[in-house]
C-alpha cells in the first residue's frame, strides 16, 4: 500500500475521536490528547504497519492487529507460551527492517524454563490476511543462558541498528544482580545478534574465551527503553534503579555500565547505598540520572514535522509518576526536561513516534493507545 495511504489511515484512526480530545498545555503549546483504542490488557509494545494498522503486544501473552477504527482484532495465533508472572509475559514486538519484502516480526517475551524463566527473542512471519491474523514459523533466535525462578527484571526492548543487526536488552532478574558483572552470563546485558541469531563477527567480545559472544555491553540492571540516535546512529537506552538511579546510556561496545557496583541507587529496604560508589575509570558513566526513581519505560527520538521545537528530544514515559517526560539535549548532554501529561497520571509503558509525525503511547493504567498532536 502506498505510503501516501498509509497515512491517511493512520490520520483517519485519530481523527474519530478529535471531539473528545484532552487539551494540554506545554512548551509547544496546547496538545490534544486522544484515545486511538481502547479494551487493552496490560498493553507493552506499540509498532506501525505499513498499511497503517497497528500491532500491540499485551503481556498476558496476547498480541493484537488494530485497525483505522480502533477495533481491536481477536488475539493474533501462534504467539508461544509466555512466563505472564510479576513482570514477566509478552513484551517488545518490532517490524523487520524489510517488513515489506520478507513478512517478518521480532518480539521478545519470558520464555518458561523448567528451572524458572529466561527472556527470549523470537522471529515469526505475520499473516494479517488470516483470521484471525496469525505468526507462522515461529522461531526463537535467542534465549538467555540463565533461566532463574522469579518474577522481575526480563527487560526486555529490540532495536535494529543501521547494518541491520539486532540489540536485546535483557534484566538481571533482580535477586541475580551480581551476575551483571559476570561475562559469562546473559543477564544484566545488552547482546548484539544477527537476524538469524548469529553472531556478528565485530562483536566487542568475540574470541574472548570467558566471555558469551553475544554480549554487547554489561552491567545494566532492568533495561525498558532503548532507541537509535536520529544522528549518530547510536544506541541509547535507559534503565531502572531500585529507589535512585534510574539512568540514561550509550552503551558502548565491551563496556561495563556499573550495576551493581558503580551506582546510585539505593536498597529498597534499608536505603542503604549499593555498590562502591557513583564513579569508576573503567565504568562508563550514565548520561544522566534520575534520584528518585521515575520507572522509566518507552523510548523514542522526536524528528517528525508536528513539533519542530522538539525535534532531537528524547521522549520516556514514566511508571511511576505517571506521565510523558520530555528530555532536551545538547549533544550528548541533558539540558532540560519537561513534565508531560501529568494531568492524566496513568502508567505510560511504551512511547513512539507514528508516522504521521505524532507521539503515541501505551496508557498501560486504562489499556489504551493514546495520540499526543498540537491541538486545533
């Protein structure tokens, strides 16, 4: 389908419910604030058909198809079992860089284990014209080698990078955290890995004997968000911390990001300051930090035409505060921030930019996807 009608439909799907849009306030003037579709169950993933549908992963382990309306499709078939426990289930889906050309879909989920859960990464051909819509050839590319019991920390976010590789980033399941540190585990890392699952051969970490070669970077707690510089090209992501800590990196090849012994946060419990402080010459340190926590998640870069004041700004929801935070940049530098949606105050679980130059994001509170637009 033309890109001109892709558009269109995408337009068409906000413009239902212009009439009961929420009127906002912000440095860019007043936004409208509408509801795209609702009836979600713990929505965490957004992604943009070409033909301008939508396809949102729920964590339960449901993935759904929406259309212009806002109809939710019936749960698409195919999706593997998922580990659905504390933060565990169905969570980042993205388009193949060829979409168009090869069908195919990546998403990431707990996968179930005999000793616990692992996060996993599958890739499946999507089927739309079935019904209802359906994954065929489902194949896991990737698995972490660890497989712990519990319920926290899987990460998990996918980005394609320029050459086409694939970035996972995966949590240290929380009562692991040690194994951040350790080279030849999975958890507490950013891997690296081809379409396939294979390994690229300019990983930072190939040929290292003690080292899993899949490992692009280490020393991350709970990675929720992660997106390419518009410029650079670079991977930038953000991370919780427990109590303080939340952070902003460029994960760089082979580089050790502290957790959790270079860090701010501190223990739940006791308050208590983890690890040996904030600072070490081998520790690449974070771009910026937020004490207290926010409980980042979503991530994306502003370069569309509906905002031009914010095109370069980083936008991260909030879990915690509930709401839309704006980041302004100098570089690699953090040089303002701006509060939105606070009115609303709900979960914001994943962000987006929609190709109609719009903001998107999952309201995971009310199981919604809403449309951030300058208002008329």
């Amino acid at each position: 389908m033309p890109a001109g009608i892709a558009l269109v439909l995408v337009l068409l799907a906000s413009s239902r419910v212009f009439a009961d849009a929420l009127r906002l306030d912000s440095s860019a003037g007043p936004l409208a604030v509408t509801t795209v579709a609702s009836g979600l169950d713990t929505p965490w993933s957004l992604a943009f058909l070409p033909d301008g549908r939508l396809l949102v992963s729920e964590r339960p382990g449901r993935l759904r198809v929406v259309a212009a309306d806002g109809r939710l499709s019936t749960p698409v078939a195919g999706v593997p079992t998922v580990h659905a426990e504390g933060q565990g289930g169905l969570l980042d889906v993205i388009l193949s860089p060829r979409f168009a050309q090869d069908g195919l879909i990546y998403f990431s989920f707990a996968q179930p284990t005999s000793n616990g859960a692992r996060t996993a990464v599958a890739r499946a051909q999507l089927e739309l014209s079935s019904t209802p819509p359906r994954l065929k050839d489902v194949r896991v590319i990737f698995a972490q080698r660890d497989d712990p019991a519990g319920r926290h920390h899987f990460g998990s976010r996918l980005v394609f990078d320029a050459a086409g590789n694939l970035f996972a980033t995966l949590g240290e399941r929380y009562h692991e955290r040690d194994r951040a540190q350790a080279l030849d585990s999975h958890l507490g890392k950013i891997v690296r890995i081809r379409p396939d699952g294979s390994v690229p051969t300019d990983n930072p970490l190939v040929g290292h004997s003690t080292a899993l070669p899949e490992i692009w970077s280490y020393g991350h707690r709970n990675v929720q968000g992660a997106a390419l510089h518009p410029v650079t090209g670079a991977l930038w992501t953000h991370e919780h911390g427990p109590q303080g800590g939340d952070e902003i990196n460029v994960p760089g090849a082979g580089a050790n990001h502290g957790w959790p012994v270079i860090t701010y946060g501190r223990e739940y419990v006791t308050g208590w300051r983890i690890g040996d402080g904030t600072q070490r010459a081998d520790v690449a340190p974070p771009v910026h930090q937020w004490t207290p926590s926010i409980a980042p998640s979503g991530m994306a870069f502003y370069t569309g035409d509906l905002f031009p004041a914010w095109r370069g700004n980083l936008f991260v929801g909030s879990l915690k505060f509930g709401l839309l935070l704006r980041v302004e940049l100098d570089g690699d530098k953090v040089v303002r921030e701006e509060r939105l949606l606070t009115e609303i105050g709900h979960r914001i679980r994943d962000v987006r930019q929609g190709p109609d130059g719009a903001l998107y994001v999952l309201d995971e509170t009310e199981g919604r996807i809403l449309r951030i637009a300058p208002a008329k």
